[in-house]
C-alpha cells in the first residue's frame, strides 16, 4: 500500500534489536524461484515477534553491497535458528547467494513491529502472495499451540510459485492454493470463495502481505465482518533503523511526519 490514509500504526512494541555476525547454516534453492537461507542466532531466534524483520548483508562480497530487509520465515527459539526466504534479483540478493554454509552473515534484528494478534482468538485468515507469504508464516508458528483456527490463503502465479503451504501444513492452518494459472487468484474468484467460506462464521482478524489487490480485498472483507485488519508492507531500506526515512509510506503532503515501514511497521493497521 503506498497510502498512509490507508494505513494506521499499530501499537505493538518493537522489542530491541542487536547486530552481529551469524553463522550461516543453510544456504540453497528452495525453487526455481526462491531459495532458504537459515542462520544460527539465539538473540534473533528468542527475541523476534510474528511479523518482524531483519536486515542481512554477506561479510566478504567482492563489492560492498547495502544490507536487504527479509521477512523472518520461521525462527526456532530452542535450537537458535532463523529462517529467511529471498528471490535473486540484483546485485545484494546475487551477493547473499554466494556465502556458503559456514560463512557468516552481518544480521541486525529482530526490527519493527510485527503482527498484533488478539488474545483468544478464535478464527484467522492470512492472505499472502509470493515471498509476501513469509511475513505470515511466524503466525501460524505461534498459534500452533492454541485452540485458534487458522487458514491461509497462498497465491501465486502457478503452483510452483507459491511459497509457505509445507510450514502453514505443519503448524496446523488450513491451507488454501489459489494461482493465476487457473484464474483461482482472480480478485473476483477469490472473493465469491472467502465469502461462501466465512460469511456465516467470519474470522476475528485478517492478515496481508505481498499484493495490493489482495490488500484491498482484505480491507473490504475487514468491513463486511467487522474484522480487524492488518497489513505488512514490503519497501527497500537502506538503514532498517529509522535513520535514513527512505521507507516512508505517507501521501507526502507536509502535514506530518510520514510513517516509516522499519520503525512504524511493516505491520501496519488498515482503515476500512
């Protein structure tokens, strides 16, 4: 979204961030699209809220190459591991591939405020495309132990391209997979679905990443069943901090300090 009248900040504590350099566990293709990298940080893996990031840069590229904001995937607080799931797109992400299982990455983190999720709830609904599905996935991790029900709907262009269904699968969420290839994904189609599905029993929260026509959809069904709506928001960042205000969501008139995706978000609240 880049609205801020469409946006609300949450209250959700941001928790205290460190950086240091974390071993690299694994570091391979999990697609043809997508590839896995964990790393073993305890501080990381026992700190970080559902929804929360962190920055990763390599320690020995050729260049020096700006640290990237990832969505924390899964994280095991027992084992200290955190996982991380990235497209190969330019010259950090082509970085990130070359460090190797037993290299170190400089990691900063956990940063932001993640998802705020009622107490009790009773029925979620998570609505995610793409790598946007892996700011979700923590959600489904903590909720694995309660009486919530939890469905996520996972999006993409083809079956191939849809991340998350294996971790939802085993954190116990029902999942839905919907693509382009067979029209499935379609706005319309896709609505018609969640409508016959919860209308009669409509989930208490809703949650989005990675697609604006699906975050709409979410703030319409958010309406329609009086559901709180949440949304975390991708945006390049220099910092992750706060410091440099290059993620700013807002309409850029002046009134007022623009909201900042690291600091504020990149879970923010949706106004219907």
């Amino acid at each position: 979204m880049s609205s801020a009248a469409a946006l609300r900040v949450l209250t959700g504590d941001r928790g205290r961030p460190m950086c240091e350099r974390a071993p690299v566990v694994v570091n391979a293709p999990l697609s043809d699209r997508y590839r896995l990298l964990r790393f073993r940080s305890a501080a990381i893996a026992v700190r970080a809220r559902a929804g929360q990031f962190v920055m990763v840069a390599p320690v020995t590229a050729s260049a020096p190459v700006l640290p990237r904001p990832m969505a924390i995937y899964t994280r095991n607080a027992e084992a200290g591991l955190v996982d991380i799931v990235y497209g190969v797109v330019g010259d950090g992400t082509k970085a990130l591939a070359e460090v190797a299982a037993g290299e170190e990455l400089q990691v900063t983190g956990p940063l932001g405020r993640g998802f705020v999720i009622r107490d009790r709830v009773e029925r979620i609904l998570l609505v995610g495309r793409g790598v946007g599905i892996c700011a979700m996935t923590t959600v489904a991790q903590d909720l694995a132990e309660t009486p919530a029900q939890v469905t996520a709907v996972l999006s993409g262009r083809n079956r191939d391209a849809v991340l998350g269904g294996e971790v939802l699968g085993a954190c116990g969420a029902d999942v839905l997979t919907v693509t382009d290839a067979d029209g499935s994904s379609a706005v319309d189609a896709l609505r018609g679905r969640l409508l016959r599905a919860f209308d009669e029993d409509p989930p208490q929260q809703i949650l989005t990443s990675g697609s604006e026509r699906l975050t709409r959809l979410v703030a319409e069904l958010g309406v329609r069943w009086a559901a709180d709506t949440q949304v975390s928001v991708e945006a390049h960042m220099a910092c992750g901090l706060g410091y440099c205000h290059g993620c700013a969501v807002g309409d850029g008139d002046g009134t007022s300090e623009s909201p900042l995706v690291c600091r504020d978000g990149p879970v923010f609240g949706l106004r219907g």
